[in-house]
C-alpha cells in the first residue's frame, strides 16, 4: 500500500481555499502553519499538488 502524502490530509482545506479565490502561495502558507517544523511541505510540492484544484 502506497504511503499517503501529507498534502492529502488537507485535501478538502486546499480545494474549499482554491475555490474561495486564495491563491495558492497563501493556502501554502496557511497549511504551513498549521504544521509542525519538521512537517513543513515545500512549496514546489505544494503547488504542483494545488494546481489541479485550480483548474475546475
């Protein structure tokens, strides 16, 4: 079973704040600080993760 990438579990926050019109360095930001130091999501990783919920 393949491991879950930690974008997943914010799945739904990411897509509800792409709808809502934030762009995706500030939804980057957002989930960041809601994660610990050592979890941090680059923003490379972030953004080609947020891109297909900018697409619909």
């Amino acid at each position: 079973m393949a491991k879950k990438s930690k974008m997943e579990y914010f799945r739904t926050e990411i897509e509800e704040l792409i709808k809502k019109g934030v762009s995706i360095r500030s939804a980057w930001k957002i989930i960041n600080s809601e994660l610990p130091d050592y979890a941090k999501i680059s923003y490379m990783g972030f953004y080609n993760y947020a891109k297909q919920f900018k697409k619909k």
